[in-house]
C-alpha cells in the first residue's frame, strides 16, 4: 500500500527511493471494515487518507438527522478534514462504504515533506488549490446548477461510483431527493445518455 502512494507521488513529481524514504517514516497502512466509522464530527484527527482500496467518504449530519454527503474517496484519492489540520474538532463523519486499505498520512505530513525534499512544494501546493477549486465548484453547482447539471457533473468526477454506492447516497452528495434523482435518470435515459 505505501507503494502505491509512492506510485501516486510518484505521477506528480519525480521522487527518488531515497527521498521517498526519508520522508514515509510516518505513514501508516491501515484496514477498513466495510461501514466502520474512522472518523467522528468532533475528533480530533491527526490523519488524512490516501484511498489504495475501497472507498471512503465525508458527511455531515444536520440537526434533523440528515446526511449531507461532501466527498467520496475511491482508490487514488486523499480525504481529510481541514479543521483538525489546524488542531480543531472535526466537522465531519468519514467512513467506509466498501471494506478499505488505506495510508494514513499525519496531518502535517505534505508540509514537513516539502521542507525535507523541496520537489514535493509544487505538488503539495497543486493539491491545495485543487482542493479549494473542488469546494468552491461544489459549492457553485450546489447554488446554481439543475439537479441534471450536478448529476452529469457527478458522473464526470466520479465515472466508477455510480455502480458502487447506494442511489441515496448520490442524492445526498447532489443535494436532492433520491426521488428527484430518479427522475433525472429517467429523463436521461429517454435521451439514450449512458453513463
């Protein structure tokens, strides 16, 4: 497992076994239950995760009991939570949708490895503002786009998930109904679009 992480790093910049070594001392592997909770809104987490298999997500639950899904993280993805980055509670649930295996990076882990080997900077800075351009697109199509336009957009983002997570929690991810989610599906399939 701490070779694919090596792999994924390896995609972004060029990293030496040595490099690599000096700075994987802190990371873990460690193994999911399919519906494990790994995290709690209110921890204090000192990991982010690197999906190698399985799959993760984040989620809020509101007052009324209601999920409102923020991320999935299949394999090759990262899933933190930025808040106990900065050693506060979390706002969050992480779990498990599928049994998963993945690396557990310390909170601090991309900043401290830039300071050991400077070629990771560029990346651990690429990966910040892909985060911040995932939120604020999320939160765009969130205000402003049809129930469609966030389907078609989840599609896009996520091509593998569609057959891999229950229809409500997509729903959820969207910010509709599983009715609502029906219905858009349907009208797609009447236009012969295909995922």
């Amino acid at each position: 497992m701490i070779d694919q992480f090596k792999a994924y790093l390896n995609e972004k910049i060029a990293i030496t076994d040595e490099q690599f070594d000096s700075i994987s001392g802190s990371l873990k592997v460690k193994k999911f239950d399919k519906n494990e909770i790994i995290q709690y809104k209110g921890d204090h987490f000192k990991h982010g995760f690197f999906v190698g298999k399985g799959l993760l997500r984040g989620y809020s639950i509101d007052a009324k009991g209601k999920e409102h899904i923020l991320q999935f993280a299949p394999e090759r993805w990262l899933i933190s939570d930025r808040n106990n980055m900065n050693n506060e509670p979390s706002i969050f649930f992480i779990d498990a949708i599928e049994a998963t295996e993945a690396v557990l990076m310390p909170n601090n882990f991309l900043e401290e490895a830039a300071i050991k080997v400077p070629c990771l900077q560029p990346m651990h800075t690429k990966l910040l503002n892909n985060s911040i351009r995932f939120m604020q697109k999320r939160i765009n199509m969130l205000l402003s786009a049809t129930a469609e336009e966030r389907y078609l957009d989840f599609i896009k983002l996520y091509p593998n998930l569609t057959l891999r997570v229950p229809q409500w929690m997509i729903a959820s991810y969207l910010g509709i109904t599983p009715e609502s989610l029906s219905r858009v599906r349907k009208e797609l399939a009447n236009k012969h679009f295909r995922p």
